[in-house]
C-alpha cells in the first residue's frame, strides 16, 4: 500500500497530522506493508527568509485579526500537538522560506532517508526553534539522520532537486490539493487535513481489504457457438 503526503515543514497541522498517521499505523496489522512518501507542497511560495515579526505577529496581520487573538489561537495549537505527544514553542518559531528545506527532502529521498529528515525538519522547526532556510542548519539535520552533510551543504548551495519540487506542486495542482495536509492512499482515496486515528485506520483497513479482495471477471461468450474455441484439461475444443 501506498500512502503519499503532501505537506510543508511549517505547517502546524502537517506535523499533528503525520502523528495521528502514525498512530493509526501503529494499530494496523500491515503496517510492514506501507510506503509512505512524502511530497512538497509550500503553503507560500513567496515566503522571505528573515522577517522582523514572529509568528504570533504575523498570523495576526495575515489575517487581520488582534495580536491576543493569534497568539490564543496559536496556543490551541499547541494543545493539540500535546495530544499526539509534540511539544510545540510557538513563541520561538522561525518563520521562514521553505523551498530549500523540500529539495533537501528530494535528495535525502534519493538516500533513502527522505522520512527520517521529513520527521526531523517538522521537530526542528516546532520544537527546536532552528532557522530551516539557513543552509548549514539543515546540513546538519541531514547529518543528523544519516546523511554525508558535506554533500547535503552542495546540494542546498547549488538548484539541484528544484525541479522535483515544483513537480510535487504541479501533482498537487492537478489533484486540486489546496491545503496540507492531505493523504492519497494507493492513488484512490484521499483524506484531507489532521483527521483522528480513527479514520485513518478505517481507510487504511478499506484499501487493504481491496488489495486482497479477488475481483470477478464476467465470462462474455456467444451461445450461437457451439464450438467454443477454448482449451482445458490438457484438450482443445476445435
């Protein structure tokens, strides 16, 4: 089975989302038979490096609404992520590009590392308060889950893995995939957002009964024909 995931690094619900996954797999009797693959989505592209406001500020001029008011919001948030065991410090998040941090993913993919630096990169920016567009930050983190970080600081310093990004985003495009996060389980089934365990588990239980499932084949034949051109126990019907 086939689980593909779109997500970003700074999006809370992306985190708290692949934890309830995670849950619900931890429940499933064929967890060994999963693939999940993650791929880029960038909630704004057009996000800057650096910026003077922190992110309680920020969500507040986005959305026009008072400072109290986003930062009570973002502390649900934080409540949330307590549920599935995350320790959210919103009062120190970095808010930055994330374009750099994907095609890291990409090349940690082609490692064969891609989930353990999608699982890193999440706590680096929720828990950990790091800077995931500064390059030699996320060097680290990849060395971090395995990876040569001198090779992971030339593939950030050079436009490798760019191309795989935008394709993961023209995918998404195409699937009408507007927000993360948002599961496809063996190119059928969709859900999206952070939905609870227990619907993850029902999908994940729907698609596996399907995969074992024998499909019936209607036998077409023309009852004019008495010759039925068709060979069976070691005889042909001529």
């Amino acid at each position: 089975m086939k689980i593909e995931v779109w997500s970003d690094f700074v999006c809370p619900f992306c985190y708290i989302g692949k934890r309830r996954l995670e849950i619900a797999l931890n429940k499933f009797k064929h967890k060994d038979e999963v693939e999940v693959i993650f791929k880029s989505f960038e909630l704004d592209p057009g996000a800057k490096k650096k910026y003077d406001e922190n992110i309680h500020e920020l969500i507040a001029k986005k959305y026009g609404i008072p400072l109290e008011q986003a930062k009570g919001s973002n502390a649900k948030l934080v409540e949330q992520a307590k549920e599935v065991g995350l320790n959210f410090n919103f009062d120190d998040l970095i808010p930055t590009n994330t374009f750099d941090a994907h095609r890291l993913s990409h090349y940690a993919k082609t490692e064969g590392k891609m989930n353990e630096l999608a699982e890193r990169l999440l706590k680096a920016y929720f828990v950990d308060s790091l800077n995931l567009s500064d390059h030699k930050v996320l060097a680290v983190l990849a060395g971090e889950v395995g990876l040569n970080e001198e090779e992971a600081l030339k593939v950030l310093e050079s436009e490798e893995y760019g191309t795989n990004v935008r394709n993961d985003e023209k995918t998404a495009s195409k699937l009408n995939i507007t927000g993360v996060p948002f599961f496809v389980f063996n190119n059928k089934y969709a859900v999206s957002g952070a939905q609870p365990p227990e619907l993850f588990l029902e999908v994940l239980e729907k698609v596996k009964a399907e995969e074992s499932s024998v499909q019936e084949v209607d036998i077409l034949s023309d009852d004019r024909n008495s010759n039925s051109g068709i060979c069976s126990d070691g005889k042909c019907e001529i």
